[in-house]
C-alpha cells in the first residue's frame, strides 16, 4: 500500500475516520482521488474506515474508485438520512438541497456514518466537480447505511458541487 494511504480500520484503539464525498455525475477518479487524498492529509493518524456519500452516486465510478483505493467499503446513506444531519453540519446549502434533498452530501455522509457521537474533523473541502469531508468515529463502525432506491437527479456542474 502507497505511504500516502490510509489504512483500512484494523487497530482496535486507533482512531476512526470516515471519508464523506460528494460529486458531479462523471466525476473523474483522479479528481475524486486527489481530493480524498488532500482532506486525509489533514487529519493526522487515523484508520479509515469507510467512504460515504449520498445513495445515487453509489454506482459512480470516482466513488468506487476511492473505496478501492483505500480498501474500505462505500457506505450509503439516502437523502433524508442526510438530511437528519443537517443541524451537525459546518457549510449547509440551500443550492445542494435544491438538488439532492439535503442540505449537504459530504459532511453529512461522513457525519452520519460516524455515528450519533461522531464529530466533524475536516470541513466540505471542494475540488472543481467534487467535495470531502473527514468524520472521526468514538464507536465501532458496522459500514452499514441505507440500501433504498432513489430518483437520479440532474446537478448543474455550474453550481455548487454536492
């Protein structure tokens, strides 16, 4: 495994990250892996333990491309789970609400999958299609969100990214 990857959550008493990520439909992966890289740098030592992101990007291709990455499973949450985030988040949007029916996908994913005492560790950091967001876990992370179907929605990749 490269120096600059996170491994994945093994150590019993390390401390536990989550890598919430939002994009542009098409995302590139090398986009979405660059920025995954540059919020982890931040965070200091760690386990990462999941990626997480809003249920109609699970099939994405970056999204898939960063769980492999750092060999940890990509949890899903759907929109009204994030949504019931939204009073833990540092950067709401009306404009991501709008789209996606959460005021935010990052944040809010990487909140929701570290569990009710988790804590915001790196704020919504954008790229040009995507944003991350780093939650830290004080519980044992089961990587388990919401399987539900949901509606594909359009994103204007001239607004602000998810």
């Amino acid at each position: 495994m490269p120096e600059d990857a996170f491994s994945p959550d093994t150590e019993q008493n390390a401390r536990r990250f989550v890598l919430g990520l939002g994009c542009e439909r098409g995302t590139p992966a090398d986009e979405l892996l660059a920025l995954s890289k540059k919020v982890l740098a931040r965070c200091g030592a760690g386990r990462l333990a999941s990626v997480a992101t809003l249920d109609i990007r699970a099939q994405e291709p970056a999204m898939l491309a960063v769980a492999r990455r750092y060999g940890v499973p990509l949890v899903t949450f759907d929109a009204p789970r994030l949504e019931a985030e939204t009073p833990r988040l540092a950067n709401p949007s009306t404009v991501v609400f709008s789209h996606t029916g959460c005021h935010g996908v990052a944040e809010a994913a990487a909140l929701a999958a570290a569990g009710e005492g988790g804590r915001l560790l790196v704020e919504k950091t954008l790229s040009a299609r995507a944003t991350a967001a780093i939650g830290e876990s004080f519980q044992s992370l089961a990587g388990e969100g919401s399987g539900s179907d949901s509606t594909s929605s359009c994103f204007d990749s001239s607004a602000e990214r998810l």
